[in-house]
C-alpha cells in the first residue's frame, strides 16, 4: 500500500507549525516556574538563620567598598551562607546604595533580612562613656584619655576648640567650663574627642540653654552667673534637696555682698578635695578663692548637671547665711553665725 505523499507532507508541516507554537509556550512556562523556584528559595534563604548560635562577629564595612565585596565578606565571616544571594536580596531590595561603612557587631543567628538592615539602617557598634555632674574641663580630658579615644592632646586640643554654639557667647573667655553637660553618651565605634565634646554641648543646647535663659536676671543673675553658682552649688552638695537650701544661701549672701565663703571654690584652687580647709588653705592668693573675694569666681568650677542648674533657678525662699556638711554626711543651715558655731560645734 502506498502512502499518500501529499498528506505526509501535510501532517508533517502541520506536527511542525505546532511544534514552533508549543515550543515558546512550553519555555514561558519553564522561566515562569524557574522564577517562582528562584523566589522561593531565595525568600526561604534570606529568611533562615545562619545558626543557632547567638556569637557577635565584628564585621567592618570600608568606605567606598562595593556590595560584592560586602557581601563576599558577610559569607568569609560566617555572617550569611550565600553571598550570591545575599547579594541578589540586596539588588531586588534595591538598597545598595543605603549601605553604611563603619564597624558592626552582627550575631551568627540573624537572618539575612537582619543582617540587611543592620548595615543599610548604619547600626554600628557604640560605646559610652559617663562624664558625672561637678568634673571639670581637666577631668573629662582625663577621661577622653582613659577611655582610649583620643590622645592627651587631642583631648586637649577638642575642649580648647571653637565651637559654633550661641550660649558659648556667654563665656567672655571663650572657655567651655560649664557647658559641656554631664551625662552618659553613646559615641560611634570610633570617636573623636572633639565628637564626644560636641556631644556634650549639643546636649546642653537641649537641656539647659532655654531653662537658663528663661531665667536669667530672675535672681540678679546673667546667663554665665547662673551657670557658675550652679558649678559652685554641684560641687558643694549632692542631694535635690541640700542644692536648693545652699543655692538660696549663696543668693542671699551674694544680695547683701557678703563673701561667698564656698569651700568648692578654694578646692578649684587647689585641685584636691577636703572635708575641712586650713587657714592657710582659705587665705590663698586667687580670684576663685570665695573667702578673700566678694561675689562669684570669674568662671565655673566644673560642669554643673541639671538640678543644680535648676536649684540656682529656683531656690528655696530661706533665711540661711551659713550652712555646712557634718561628719554624718547631713547639711546643717544657720540663719547667723552663732547657730552656725554651735552646730559645727556639735556635728563637726
């Protein structure tokens, strides 16, 4: 029997035309499917921990380094499991460019989508560093020191800077002695000293400068006098309540231009503390010394913490012209100098 060789022609153009519709359709439905795995996978990857254990790894991005490179060096450290997928999260979520070079601290068991967020958001390691109510300029230099942050002279060098704050024009040196508030600060991975200061005074424009300002001339003080009797009173006493008794007695005593008589001032002097001062001690040659000098030191002593501040803006309304700090650690207030005497006789 012999085939019709037309219709073979036929079928066969036929199986071929249907071939060329089927094929594309059949490869659509193949990158459509690819797709959905790749999707899948890579959304099941992003989201799965790298491990269980909870480690911190120190990880650094450079300045100017690509996110191939990042992501390259995230999988070395143990960070991710795949840095071609991380990258490629990193492209879909289109954050290359958020980024931040600096040093992190990032846990094994975070997952990729954390660990994104972590370096786009600039969540870098800090540190902190305490600067207590009543140090001075030279303490918290010493402290920058300590702390490893910047070298004598630097330390040095950042506090004796100029700083472009409006309060600092109260300060008819310049000096930054009462302004840099007293605080704990989280500072960048690696600080500068002169970061850490103008932390200190970014703080003070925040919590201090309006309070003074609103109430300078309220007592018959100006903005710098203020701020130095509430260095005078930090340094006298602790507690809120001692600070608005003795911050009232320095008022009164600055009212009528009686000598100050603060102990704190003749400390600044010296560079020591001591419960109770020789007459040599009071008679020192200094225009800090409160004894020999009438009305306020020409600066601060040291940098005075808010209550203090607060306790020279509203002082307690009293009639003490004396008070002291007895053996039990109680400050005892006299309205003359008798009471006085005869308290100091009893708790001294």
């Amino acid at each position: 029997m012999m085939l019709n060789t037309n219709f073979v022609q036929k079928e066969k153009k036929l199986w071929i035309e249907k071939k060329r519709f089927f094929i594309p359709i059949i490869f659509v439905v193949l990158i459509f499917l690819g797709s959905i795995f790749s999707v899948f996978y890579v959304d099941t990857r992003v989201k799965k921990p790298m491990s269980g254990s909870a480690q911190e790894v120190q990880f650094t991005v450079v300045k100017g380094e690509s996110t191939t490179e990042i992501s390259k060096d995230l999988e070395q450290k143990g960070i991710v499991q795949n840095s071609f997928i991380f990258l490629l999260y990193l492209k879909y979520k289109g954050q290359g460019t958020l980024v931040q070079a600096g040093d992190y601290k990032i846990a094994k068991n975070l997952t990729m989508i954390q660990v994104l967020d972590i370096i786009t958001q600039g969540k870098i390691t800090s540190s902190k560093i305490t600067f207590p109510e009543g140090w001075t300029n030279k303490q918290i230099e010493e402290e920058i020191v300590k702390k490893g942050i910047g070298s004598s002279e630097d330390a040095k060098n950042a506090i004796n800077k100029k700083y472009n704050y409006d309060f600092l024009k109260e300060s008819p040196s310049g000096d930054l002695q009462g302004f840099l508030f007293p605080d704990t600060y989280f500072v960048s991975s690696r600080p500068t000293s002169q970061e850490v200061i103008d932390k200190m005074l970014k703080e003070f424009s925040d919590k201090a400068d309006q309070k003074i300002r609103a109430g300078a001339g309220k007592q018959g003080l100006d903005y710098y006098q203020i701020l130095t009797l509430a260095s005078i009173v930090e340094r006298e006493v602790t507690s809120s309540e001692d600070k608005k008794k003795v911050a009232s007695v320095f008022i009164n005593r600055l009212n009528i231009g009686m000598k100050l008589d603060s102990c704190a001032t003749v400390e600044y002097v010296l560079g020591t503390n001591k419960r109770i001062l020789s007459e040599d001690d009071i008679s020192i040659d200094s225009p800090y010394n409160t004894y020999k000098n009438t009305g306020l030191p020409p600066t601060p002593i040291a940098n005075p913490g808010l209550e203090s501040i607060e306790a020279v803006l509203s002082p307690e309304n009293t009639n003490y012209y004396y008070f002291f700090s007895g053996k039990d650690g109680k400050t005892y207030f006299s309205e003359n100098q008798d009471q006085h005497e005869a308290l100091k006789a009893k708790y001294l």
